[in-house]
C-alpha cells in the first residue's frame, strides 16, 4: 500500500462534494511554460455547509487566491484531474459532459459523455491489475493495485503546489491515474466502434428480411449434391470423386428431386378435356388463369385402362399448386369443361395409398354419423325465380330444361300448361332434381304448376278443388329463418269472371309471410305507373292489389304482338329484387328475378359398395379357409350370426370398392350454351327478327340431338332391365321425403319424420290374437326336424336374383350367390341351430321400413305406404323350409286337385 505524506491535514472553510460535482475539462495540450492554469468548481448546494464558487489560479509559484471568503488551499484528492492541465472548468451538476486533456507526451484524451467524477473513482477503484514497476516509485511497491492507489489518493492532503513542484510518490501517482484515464477512453472508443459496428449489422439484417426471395429459386439440400455431382472439376487441387461414388450420390438425390417435382404438380380427373391433345396446354392454362396463377410449365395426359384420362398439369411453384387446389371448387363453377374435374395432388404410390384411406375413412365416419357426405359447391347464392306462359309445356320441356340450367334457376313458375292426368309429375322433375307442384285443368288449355329445388325446404299450398275453383297452386319455402310463399295463378281472358281468382288469391295472401305472386291475369288495360285501369275488371282488380299492399314489378311488355303487359309479379315484400324481363319462350316473355335470400348449394353424395367389382376370388378363399366348427364351438345362435357378419364385412371392407353416387344435374354442351347467347345478344338487338328465329330453331333442333344421344347412350346395351328402369323412373320418378305436416307444425328433422311415419304405420297395423282355427286331421304324417346340409344351402343361394338390394345386416343378394360356395357350410350351421332351438338372430328380426308415396300432397303422412327390406339370408331360410313343407303337403295329398294352380306351383317348387 502507498502511504501518504506525514504533512498535517489542512483546514479547509469549503467542503466540496466529490459526489455531486460533474467536472469538465477544456484546454490546449499542457506547456511547461503556461501561466495560467483556471480550475472551478461549482458543486451542488449542502445543506450542511455553506455553497461557494472557488476559483483558483495555479502559476509556477503556486498561489492560489479565493475569490469568495479568502484563499484555501485544496488538497491533491480534490484536484488531482487538474494536474498538467491548460484549462480546467468544473461546471454545474447538470452538466455532461467530461474531456481531460493528456499532459507532456501524451495525447488529448476524451471520457463519455455522462461519466462523472465518482464514476471515475468507482471505475478506477474496481481495477485490480497490478501496475507496472516502472510506473511506481521505489516507496510503491509492485504489486500495488488501482484500489490501493484510490485509497492513497483519498487520504492525502498534498495541494497544487505539492503536485507540480514536488517529486513526492503522490506527484507520480497522479499521473498514473491520468495514465488510467487513458485506458478508460481507449474501452470506450472501443466500445463506441464496436456499439457502431453492432448498429450497421442490425441494419443490413433489417434490409435482408425485407427481400422476400422466390421459392422458384430455392434449392434443397438433394439437389445442390446432385447438381456439384453432375459438375465436372476442373481444378487440379480438387479431389473428384469415383464414378461409382458418383452415381450412388446422384441415385440416393434422385427420389427426393422426384418427390419435391411432385409438390408443384395436380393430378385432375373427369374435365372434359379437348379432342386434339395439343390444345391440353391451352386447356391448362384458362384453369391457371381463373386461379391466377402463374401459367403452367407442362401439361399431359396421362392414359389409363379404364375410365377417362387424367390431366397432369406442372406448375411452376409449390405455392401455386396450393393455390390452384385450394380455388379449385370456387373456380370450376364457372368454367363448362372443368365442372365435374376432382383435383388431388400429385403423389407416389405409397402417399397416393394413405391419402385415398385417409379419405375414405373421413367419408365413413361421415356416414356412420348421417350416412351421407355433403359438400358445398361454392359460396352461397341467391334463390333464383323463373316465370312463363307456356302455351303448353309438353313440346317445350328440353327447353325449359335448358334454361333452368342456363339461369341457375331455383323455383320455376308455369301457367298454361295444358297438361293432364297422364303426364306424371316425373315428366317436369329434370331428372328428379325437381318438387313438382300442380293443378290441371283436364281439358283443354289451362293449368298452374310450380317446380322447386329439392334442395329448398318447402310445403306445398293447392286450393281446394271444384268446378268453379280458380287456377291457383302455392308452395312454402322455408330459408334462413324466413318463410315465402310464391303463388302462381292464371286468368283465362280478359272477359272471363274474376271473382274465383280474387277470392282464392284473398284466402291464400292472409298470412303474415312474405308472398309473391306470378301469373297471367290477362289484365292489358292497366297503366301501372300510376295504378288505374280503363275498365271494371281491371279497376276491380288494381283496387284488389292496393288493398292486399301489393307492388307489381313488371314494367315492360310481355305478350309479343301485341305488346302487353299480361303477365304480373306482384309482392307484398322487399325480398324481391332484379325482375327482368327476358326473351321470348312462347308468345310470352320469360321473366326471371332474385330474392334477397341466399341458399347453400349442397350436393349429396353417397358412398356405397361395389359389388359388382369385388374380388370374389379373395374373398371366397378366406372363407373356405376357416375352422367355422371350432369358431362357433359353445357360441348362442346371436353369436354365430355376428361373429359371421364380423368376418363377412372385413372382407367386404378389404376386397370391395367403393363408389359415390352424385346426382349431378345435366350439363349442357358448350356448343349448345354458345348458341343460346347468341340468340340473346340478336334478342337485345333487332328483337323477334329473322336471324333470331333461326338460332332458337337451331337450339331447339341441338337440345333434341343432344337428348336423344344421351337417352341411346344408356340403352345401348339392349338390356331390358336398363330399359324397365329408365322408363320407371322417368314415370315414377324418386320417393324422397320433404317437409312434412303433423296438424300445424311442420316437421324437418329426420328423426320426427321417422316417428310420425312409426305413428302413422303403426295406428293402421293389426295384431295377431294368436288364435288359430280348428280343422280335422287329414294324416297321420308330420314333419320330423328338418335338417339342411351344405350342398343344399348352396344350392338355394345360388338360385338368388342377383340383386343390390338393401338390407338390415348388409349382405345383397348379389353378394350371396357370388360367395354361395364359400358361405354355404357357416350358413347351413346357423340354420340347423335355429331350426333345433326356434331361436332367430336378431338381424332377421329387424327391418328397413320405406314409406312410399300414393298420391296426394307429400307433406300427409296417410298418403304412403311401408315396405319392409329383411335379411336375404333369412328370407334363404324361409325358401327352404317352405320347400319342406310343400313336399310334406304333395306327399301327403294334402292339396285337393280342384286348386289346380296351387298344385302347378306345388310341381315348380318340388322340381
């Protein structure tokens, strides 16, 4: 340790706090001959001492003069940063800002900005490097470290004087404090270089992130080895590698770059793609453009066995591969040739197994919760209203067709249809796509009828029936929590009595719903910009209009030659807009318009089991292979047939496809579609002209051609189980259930349907009082236990009609007599037990019961009737045992020969 000088310690009348004092140092570099050398103080106020401003002038000789109360004398601890400086001021506390000049040799040294006089102490004291021995005087010795050297200072009382004309220790160790000084500001121009150092990378990182660089020109890891594999190395100083090493390289990088080409590529099934493979490219690039993205790179198709060729499209991203699946359903709507395409990734064969499983294993759960899949097709749409004169619908059904596809119509309203009782409601349901709803006139001219999308909610409304009812049906749609009732009317002639219309029209408008009329009320003397009529029939009827608060929406003419506004929309409501008057469809105008409501368009598809393409082969392997003794060893009739049914559909589930039946609406041809635009375009502009007249005749003969086309395409194999069934269902049409009606409330959920049908069905069922009637014995014979074996299980089986029917366990017929070899042993086990013990399982117990329709309104539950779907295999039993007892019955002559037909069918079955 340095000790200080033995000097007496000094009195001093001005305490300056170290503390509190911010010093600042300003002058030239120190000279030996300088006069003067000015420090000040100025410290902050104490209360316990008394606030002065010092100011001392340090020459050669030393003096020090006091300018406030007389000279002092200040220690070598209060001054020693002042040694061998210029120019030293001390400002006030507030002050920042800190430079001490370097003395003799050194140079001009800076210190931060807010460092202050105790920073300096603190910093100084914490340093516990030993100082060279040079530096020190023979009294310090070597090993004296920066906090001995604070210490010495702090306790010394040399002064100004002392410093520079002694050569005392103290003197030296003053310029060792400088010399630390001088340290600290090299740390910190350090500091400051690297602080700016730090700030610049910031910045460039900054400037980094902002560059978004193209995913086109990232390279993973598998193609960068293979491209420097593939580089030929010129260098002598390089090390090429071995040609086979080579080649393992580029084999082990060659499925990765497969599987990343894979990511940029679509896989699309089902367009309807171009005749000339050249124009595929273009073909891929309108899909491109609707998602736009950018255009593809290649386009091919790929062949297959069976089915239609697929459309492998390149593009040049990942990004856009996304883009273009996940727009896809959205843009497809719009585009004719892309509306029934499915897009999926391209995948290998191992991906392409999971992503099918993944999918059907979506859609099963799907079906185990509603035994249906839904999707949406597109965003949600408003409800679309069609309305004309027909002037009989029976010529003019393709067209009308056609333009319900055209307009995306929704609900098409018909008056004049002059159709009877021998046309069914199949013939105006567009392939079952169609509610139809009905009043004919059963003669001559006449007749109302409104067609509505099976996917809206609705109930029907028909007026009561007689001779002098008017023309009138209606229909309830229910739609996003609203309830419209359109109403569709007709009025023969302008001369006829209205008096039935308006009364029916009164009846059916009293409600509290939105309503909208369409019809032909045959009303041309009625000026409806301001509501008057030139006649009583009309005034009676635009005085009928504002009393109901009625608007009508026609403003233009709608019977051709003459113009007249004869065909009316009238509503009570603001939920209709953009009515427009269209083209003609007879010699009237069709009219569309839009309600304010929208509906999601939904298709129901189904997924169900091919049968008909099943592996039989594995399927009858399996089962022959099994022990069925030791499996159904000590197992309860119930317990054969599920564990029977158990092995049966892990088969089916493993050996079986499945397909999805969608009932998508017709589609029209582009060609056809062309035509009918431009027929609108000469419409719009020259009217019912020639040219006009020729493309509506040329439409109508396309629609005929494409029609007939379609009808041979599906009866082209001449079998006459296709033919009875498209004739039935062009007769009978579907027996979906709707809306249904229990007294006032209207019912749409499945479940109450089912059980208001259960109540129905079951409120007209008849029990069996288990009475049975007495006859004498006419033999003596009876039936012993029957016992089946295998062989005639089989035969029964294969004597099936091959049919998919639907049953309660999910076996068809079709399936049975496939796999009647196969299954005849199980089978014929089950039927002895349960012949032996008068047990059944409880899958033969069970029934599928189907309403079907009569006639009448749908909403009506007594207007069905039920069906019952049971078990095939049950209903093999029963065949069989019904041979037994028809043999019993021949053998016995148990059937007199008057019942002559009896005993043709008793041969047939004992053959």
């Amino acid at each position: 340790m340095l000790s200080p000088t033995a000097e007496p310690k000094r009195n001093r009348t001005n305490e300056i706090s170290r503390e509190a004092a911010n010093i600042t140092v300003n002058g030239n570099k120190d000279d030996e001959n300088a006069d003067v050398n000015v420090l000040q103080f100025s410290n902050a106020p104490n209360p316990n001492t008394t606030t002065t401003s010092t100011t001392i002038t340090n020459s050669a000789s030393a003096d020090i003069t006091n300018t406030a109360s007389g000279t002092v004398e200040t220690t070598i601890a209060e001054t020693f940063t002042t040694t061998g400086s210029s120019s030293t001021t001390l400002p006030n506390t507030n002050s920042t800002d800190f430079t001490m000049p370097a003395t003799n040799s050194m140079s001009t040294t800076k210190v931060s900005s807010t460092t202050t006089m105790a920073d300096m102490i603190t910093t100084i004291g914490s340093i516990t490097t030993s100082l060279p021995d040079s530096v020190l005087t023979t009294n310090a010795p070597s090993n004296t470290t920066m906090a001995d050297i604070i210490s010495t200072i702090g306790s010394s009382n040399l002064t100004m004087a002392d410093i520079t004309t002694s050569t005392a220790p103290e003197s030296n160790l003053c310029k060792i404090i400088l010399t630390m000084a001088t340290v600290i500001q090299n740390l910190q121009d350090q500091n400051s270089t690297l602080l700016f150092k730090i700030e610049s990378l910031e910045n460039e990182v900054s400037e980094i992130k902002k560059i978004q660089y193209p995913l086109s020109k990232r390279r993973s890891f598998a193609e960068v080895v293979s491209k420097n594999v593939s580089k030929p190395i010129n260098a002598p100083t390089e090390i090429s590698a071995s040609p086979l090493q080579s080649s393992t390289v580029m084999k082990t990088t060659e499925i990765p770059n497969k599987l990343l080409t894979r990511k940029t590529c679509i896989i699309v099934r089902n367009a309807t793609l171009p005749a000339n493979k050249e124009d595929d490219i273009s073909f891929g690039r309108s899909l491109t453009a609707a998602c736009s993205v950018a255009e593809p790179e290649a386009v091919f198709r790929i062949t297959l066995e069976t089915g239609p060729p697929l459309l492998k499209i390149q593009l040049k991203s990942q990004n856009d591969a996304h883009t273009v699946m996940k727009l896809f359903e959205k843009v497809k709507t719009t585009m004719e040739a892309w509306r029934d395409a499915i897009v999926r990734p391209d995948l290998s064969k191992p991906d392409l197994a999971k992503y099918r499983l993944a999918w059907k294993d979506a859609i099963k759960r799907n079906n185990e919760a509603n035994r249906g899949f839904l999707h949406s097709r597109g965003p949600s749409k408003p409800i679309t209203i069609g309305y004309a004169n027909c002037f009989s619908i029976a010529n003019k059904i393709l067209r009308l067709d056609f333009l319900r596809s055209f307009y995306n119509l929704d609900i098409i309203c018909l008056t004049e249809t002059k159709l009877d009782d021998s046309f069914p409601d199949a013939f105006l349901s567009f392939n079952n796509d169609f509610t139809v709803i009905r009043r004919d006139r059963n003669r001559h001219g006449g007749g109302v009828a409104i067609l509505i999308s099976k996917q809206l909610r609705t109930v029907p409304i028909i007026s009561a029936n007689g001779p002098n009812s008017a023309e009138v049906c209606g229909v309830d749609i229910m739609s996003n929590g609203n309830t419209i009732r359109v109403l569709v009317a007709y009025h023969p002639s302008h001369s006829s009595d209205s008096n039935d219309l308006l009364t029916t029209l009164d009846s059916l408008l009293s409600t509290n719903k939105h309503c909208i009329v369409f019809g032909d009320f045959n009303m041309p003397h009625i000026n409806w910009l301001n509501c008057t009529g030139s006649d009583n029939i009309c005034s009676n009827f635009v005085s009928f209009v504002m009393q109901h608060g009625l608007t009508q929406h026609v403003l233009a003419p709608t019977r051709h030659n003459p113009d007249n506004i004869l065909d009316l929309c009238l509503t009570n409501t603001a939920i209709l807009q953009e009515v427009s008057v269209g083209e003609l469809f007879s010699d009237h105008r069709l009219i569309t318009a839009k309600l304010c409501l929208s509906k999601k368009t939904l298709m129901r598809t189904k997924q169900t089991p091919n049968f008909r393409k099943a592996n039989y082969h594995a399927i009858n392997y399996f089962m022959s292979n099994i022990n069925w003794n030791l499996e159904f060893n000590g197992l309860s009739i119930n317990q054969m047939y599920e564990l029977f049914l158990e092995k049966m559909h892990t088969l089916i589930n493993l050996y079986v496809p499945r397909i999805t039946v969608n009932p998508a609406r017709k589609h029209h041809s582009n060609q056809i579609r062309t035509l009918q635009r431009k027929k609108l375009a000469v419409w719009r502009r020259e009217g019912n002209s020639a040219l006009y007249k020729d493309l509506s005749n040329k439409l109508k003969v396309s629609l005929i051609s494409e029609e007939k086309t379609r009808v041979e395409a599906k009866l082209v194999n001449g079998s006459s189980k296709d033919f009875f069934k498209f004739i039935n269902l062009q007769m009978k049409g579907t027996s979906e259930i709707g809306v249904m009606k229990n007294g006032i409330n209207l019912i749409d959920d499945d479940k109450m349907k089912s059980e208001l049908f259960a109540s129905s069905f079951s409120s007209v069922f008849t029990r069996d009082n288990g009475l049975l009637p007495s006859f004498p014995s006419r033999t003596a014979a009876v039936i012993d236990d029957i016992v089946f074996e295998p062989f005639m299980v089989e035969h029964a089986l294969y004597k099936l009609i091959g049919k998919l029917n639907t049953t309660p366990d999910e076996l068809p017929a079709f399936l049975l007599k496939k796999v009647c070899t196969a299954i005849a042993f199980p089978l014929c086990i089950i039927f002895n037990v349960s012949l032996k013990f008068g047990q059944l399982p409880e899958k033969w117990k069970m029934g599928i019961v189907v309403p079907l329709h009569k006639k009448g309104p749908h909403s009506d539950t007594g207007n069905y009737r039920q069906i019952s779907l049971t078990s095939s295999v049950c209903k093999t039993l029963e065949k069989m045992v019904r041979r037994e007892i028809v043999k019993h019955l021949a053998n016995n002559q148990l059937i007199a020969r008057e019942q002559c037909a009896l005993s043709t069918k008793v041969r047939q079955i004992c053959r």
